[in-house]
C-alpha cells in the first residue's frame, strides 16, 4: 500500500483534543476470542498490510480476558509507565511486546500518553497450548483502548468501535484484527466484499447457511513446544518466496469460492477449499529459503486418519492447520456426536497428554 494512501486511510482513525483531566483513574475489562484462518493469510507489508484476503471463523471458548487500569501520570508518579500481568503474576518478558504495540498505535491514541497503564490478562485455554494468543490478546486489549476512548468521547459510533478496535488490533498482530466480530470475518481488500479492508476485519456481508450455525472446531494439540521459525519470520520469507505470486492468486480465488460456500451450505466444497489451503500453507513454508517444517509426524497420521473417517462414515470432518502442528477439526453441530466419538478413540493418543480443546463459532468480544 502506497505510504500517502495509508495516511489518507487511516486519517479517520486519529483522535485528536480528548479532554483528559476528568479522568484521573479507571478500570477497563474485556475479553475477545482467538479464530481460526480457512483461507490462509501468509505475506504482509508494512504495516501490517496483508498482500492476500483472509477469511477465518471466530471462536466461542478460547478467550483471552483482559483488565487495563489507566492512572493520571501527573496524579499517579510512584506508578511505573507500564506494568503487564499474566494470570496474577508479574510478566517483565511480556512487556516489550506490548511496549512496541503501544508504540506503533501512538498516533491514533495520543491520550494514552497522558496515562500510566497496568495490564492483567488470562486465557482460558492453557498457556503454552500451541493456540496462538497474540491474537485473542491483542485484540482484548484493542477493545479495552477504545473503552477508554469512548469514556473520553462518548459520541463514537458502535461501527466506529469496533473497526478501531480491530485497526488498533491488527498493528500488534495481524490475525488479531479478526478477532473482534463474529461468526465469519474477512481481512483484505476483496472485489468480491465491498466492504472488505487491508485496515480492518468485516463480517461476512451475507447470513451465513444454516449448515454452518454452531459449526464445531477441535483442536488437537499435537505439540506445544515454540516453533522452529516464527510465523513473523515466515511472513518475511514470502517476499523472495518463488511461488509467492501464485500463491496469493489462489488465496484470493478461494476467497470467491468461500463465499459462495456459506452461502449455499455446500460442504464438499468447504472441505475441500479449506484443506487446500492448509495444505498450501505448509507447502509454502517448505519450499520457502531457508525452508522449515512445522508439522510432526502425528500430524500426519491425523490427517490420514480424517481422510479414512470422512470416507468411511460419509459425514463431514475436515481439517485445517495454522502455522504450527496443531491441527483444528471442522465439522456440523449435527455430526458432533460421532466426530467426537472418532477424536476419543483414534487420535486423542496422538495429542500431548492426550490434550483436545472443544470449540465452535462465537460472535467475538464481550465487554465488562
């Protein structure tokens, strides 16, 4: 994105003259969810500019919650500046990555400066489980800044709410900007969603098929260890990557075809544009320079283990995978019972200590 284009753009998104000397101490809470990404977004520009559309579903259960506490600097001065907390503990390893955040959202929200700011955060899955929680947390963290922003101008609109949020959001993570609303969001300019924005997530602009309410996603935990290479890393190496180009056009045609998959409920379809571009995504790091591999060997014998149930059973399980060896399992509210029934008996063994996180759809963040 052009860099006079990108100031244009978000111009709207600067907050200028709140008054702040009314407000000399106040607390914020929120929680927002993580999501899983069905059309995969893997490349980006600065800042933060995704160079291909994104479309994921929004979990119900896998929240992180988040409490800010602002102090007046000039009431408050034996306060430090920052102070992050993670599950009641004291996190000084957590605070240079809020710190660049902050940083990087300073011109949007100059009040800020005006505060001293303390940050407890918790998730409700465990820490370390291979979920990513840069995005649930950023984006409850987003949502508690403009908590703070509508304090000071009660006048901004829910709409206007909720596309800073995730603005603010995306500038910490890019994934996270997909984590305000629910139950489907796309993140990238897309001729198909006219709506649609590199700044911000939107929600599907149509009611979703019926096939797809209350559509479940278990996480099998495969590994929980720090991957290899960063998914920040792997982003950079797309920019040199050989197939890149075409990469990009694929994402955005599955964008097109997505679409009109949950607006007809055809779910052959969805599963298999949903495990291509899993399939892809992992295709991309291994020919990448220098190439890496995230999936272990029980990733694998999960997905062959799905594609022997699905064509057993006739019934609709999919897999997808992020950046990582975790696997998500897709499947209809209605196909709930033997799809968990399958995850019991056939691959909870191959998840450490046999760790399964039951999901589905929700509608994004709380507040209070």
């Amino acid at each position: 994105m052009h860099k006079a284009y990108y100031i244009l753009t978000t111009a709207p998104f600067i907050s200028k003259h709140l008054d702040t000397s009314n407000l000399l101490e106040e607390t914020f809470n929120s929680s927002a969810p993580s999501n899983i990404a069905l059309v995969k977004y893997w490349g980006k520009t600065e800042p933060q500019i995704p160079t291909n559309t994104s479309l994921s579903f929004t979990l119900n259960n896998c929240l992180t919650k988040t409490t800010l506490m602002v102090f007046k600097k000039d009431i408050y001065k034996d306060k430090s500046d920052l102070a992050v907390f993670f599950e009641g503990q004291l996190k000084a390893d957590f605070k240079p990555k809020i710190e660049t955040f902050l940083n990087r959202i300073s011109s949007y929200v100059p009040f800020l400066s005006d505060f001293k700011l303390e940050i407890h955060t918790q998730n409700t899955f465990p820490h370390s489980s291979g979920i990513a929680s840069s995005a649930s947390g950023l984006a409850a963290l987003s949502v508690c800044l403009m908590q703070l922003e509508k304090k000071l101008n009660p006048k901004i609109s829910q709409v206007y709410f909720n596309q800073k949020a995730s603005f603010l959001a995306r500038l910490g993570s890019g994934s996270a900007c997909r984590s305000i609303e629910g139950p489907v969001i796309i993140w990238g300019k897309h001729p198909d969603v006219k709506e649609s924005s590199d700044l911000y997530g939107v929600k599907l602009p149509f009611e979703l098929h019926p096939n797809f309410n209350n559509y479940c996603d278990s996480i099998l935990l495969v590994d929980k260890g720090e991957k290899q290479v960063s998914s920040s890393v792997g982003h950079g190496l797309m920019d040199n990557h050989p197939f890149a180009n075409e990469r990009f056009k694929q994402a955005n045609n599955h964008i097109t075809d997505i679409l009109k998959v949950l607006k007809t409920g055809d779910l052959k379809s969805f599963i298999n544009i949903v495990e291509s571009e899993a399939l892809t995504l992992h295709a991309m790091m291994m020919t990448s320079n220098p190439y890496f591999i995230l999936m272990k060997p029980n990733t694998l014998q999960i997905l062959d283990k799905v594609w022997e149930f699905r064509a057993k059973t006739n019934t609709h399980l999919c897999f997808t995978l992020d950046a990582g060896a975790n696997v998500h399992l897709l499947y209809p509210q209605s196909e709930k019972e033997i799809t968990k029934g399958f995850i019991k008996k056939e691959l909870e063994q191959l998840c450490e200590n046999n760790q399964v996180i039951h999901d589905c759809l929700g509608l994004g963040i709380n507040i209070g």
